[in-house]
C-alpha cells in the first residue's frame, strides 16, 4: 500500500486508525506491565517479611534453644489420664481454699489429642465475692503450670448480688505422645 496513492482524507484516516491501534496496544501493554508490577510488589513483599521472621528467630536463637531445653524438662509427660485430672482437681481445690472461693459440681471430662498436646480438662462451678474469683484466676494460671481456661462462664449470684459464679472448664496440657 502507498501512501502517496490516497486522498488526503483516506490519508487521515489511516493516520487516525493507527494512532487508535498504537494507543490500544500501549494501553494493552502498560495494564499487563502494572498488573505484574503489582504481582512482584506483593511477591516481593512477602518474601521481605518471610526473611525478616528467619533474621528475628536466627538472632534470637539461643533464646528459642534455651526455652525448648525448659519446655523438655518441666513439660511433664501424661502417665494415666485419671491420675492427671485427679490431681488437677486436687489443686484447683487447694487453690480454691487459698483464694477464699468454694468449689462445687467437680467433673473430669474425657482427654482430647489437640495436636502437639493432650488436653486433660476438669469442669467446675466456682462461687466467692468477685476479688476472691479474681484472684483464683489469676492464681490458676502460671508459665510452668500449663493449664489453659478453655471455657468460662462468669455471672452474678442470683441470691446475693454481691458474690459470682463461674462455670469453668480448666484443662493441663500434657505432651503428646
């Protein structure tokens, strides 16, 4: 095709198209080019916090090793899961003794496998004035203990105003197997 061969108005034309088609094409081009941008960005992103959790835990080693070694030695194995919910009832009644709370309705309920633990959870009702709950609470829980409150129900004595009950699921993990 020559160019010199059309009129100015074909001429024009043709100009208009390939402009449009050039416009069209880049527009094509830089979507793809942002949309992939975007994509490393994100990718790029990632991968920086991914490396920079590896730097925290490598700097923090010995710290982490130092923290296992404890964990094996005061992490006690499960020998008999009756033995174990026994003596959590135990202590959580000599707890409540010392906090000034009574104890009522004791439940061992059935050991569950919750990935690297076993949960060996006891069901109780507790009642005592709202300082001596919160107290027992905050006594119950300790970083060599491994007792966890999987469910708490707290409401107000419906006899006396001044005094609470707790529904509470107190479980000790145990390592599993």
């Amino acid at each position: 095709m020559n160019l010199e061969n059309l009129s100015k108005s074909e001429r024009r034309l043709v100009f208009i198209t390939g402009t449009l088609f050039a416009i069209v094409l880049n527009l094509f081009f830089v979507r793809f080019f942002l949309k992939n941008r975007a994509q490393i960005q994100s990718l790029t992103d990632e991968k920086t916090e991914q490396y920079e959790a590896l730097r925290a835990l490598a700097e923090n080693s010995r710290l982490w090793e130092a923290r296992a070694t404890w964990l094996q030695t005061v992490h006690v194995k499960l020998d008999s899961e009756a033995a174990a919910g026994n003596s959590l009832i135990n202590f959580v009644k000599v707890l409540a003794a010392r906090t000034g709370v009574s104890i009522a309705k004791q439940q061992l309920s059935a050991s569950r496998v919750d990935g690297a633990v076993t949960a060996v959870p006891v069901q109780f009702e507790l009642k005592g004035n709202w300082r001596a709950v919160c107290g027992f609470l905050m006594d119950l829980q300790a970083p060599d203990r491994f007792l966890v409150l999987q469910q708490a129900r707290l409401k107000i004595d419906p006899t006396d105003a001044t005094s609470m009950q707790a529904d509470l699921t107190v479980a000790k993990w145990f390592p599993s197997k």
